[in-house]
C-alpha cells in the first residue's frame, strides 16, 4: 500500500461520503506538510500526493456546487502552502522558507492572503 492512499480514497469518494470526513483527511494533510522538519520530506509528501491525484481530487471538489466551506478552506490551505514552499524554495533561505510554510499553513494567513 502506497503512503497516503487511503487518505486518497476518502478524499476519491464521488458519493455517500460524509463531509466532515473530507475535511478531517484534509486537515490532516494539512497539518502534516506543515509539521514536517525539512524540505526534502515536505517534498516527499507533496510527490506521493500529487502521484495519487490529489490535483484533480482537489479541482473536482472545489468546482462542485455545494461543496462544504470548511472542506474549500482545507483545499486552499494545501494549494496555497504548495504554491508558497515552491517558489520560496526558488528564492529563500531554508530557514525563511521554513517560517513562511509554517506561516502561510494557518487558516488565519490563508484568510488573509486572500
């Protein structure tokens, strides 16, 4: 079994899944990347989860009709601290990019962003 993969299942479910789920799996995505000590297991992580789909899992959910807010924020944080580790890897320091994931991985600095 794949690492991840059965995150990847929940978040596949097309029908009968419960929202609050996707949003656990999420969250859990979520405080994952922005827990992990380095950049290279950051981009372990984010590899195996793009190699499962999590971009078109995560287009379909956001461009449903109806889909839970709390689920949308979830996406949003794991879109916006992908977009913000990369470019920072491109351009910081790894201590700058460290704080900056930590940051931009908050709820809070998402809204603001936004």
């Amino acid at each position: 079994v794949k690492p991840w993969s059965n995150i990847m299942e929940i978040l596949e479910e097309k029908d009968g899944v419960d929202t609050e789920l996707l949003v656990y799996a999420m969250t859990l995505v979520n405080k994952t990347l922005s827990g992990l000590p380095d950049q290279d297991t950051f981009y372990d992580v984010v590899d195996c989860l793009e190699e499962l789909g999590i971009a078109a899992v995560s287009q379909r959910h956001l461009t449903k009709k109806g889909t839970d807010l709390d689920l949308v924020e979830q996406l949003n944080i794991y879109e916006v601290t992908g977009y913000v580790y990369a470019f920072c890897r491109a351009s910081y320091s790894l201590d700058k990019c460290q704080r900056l994931r930590e940051t931009y991985s908050r709820p809070v600095a998402l809204s603001v962003m936004w």
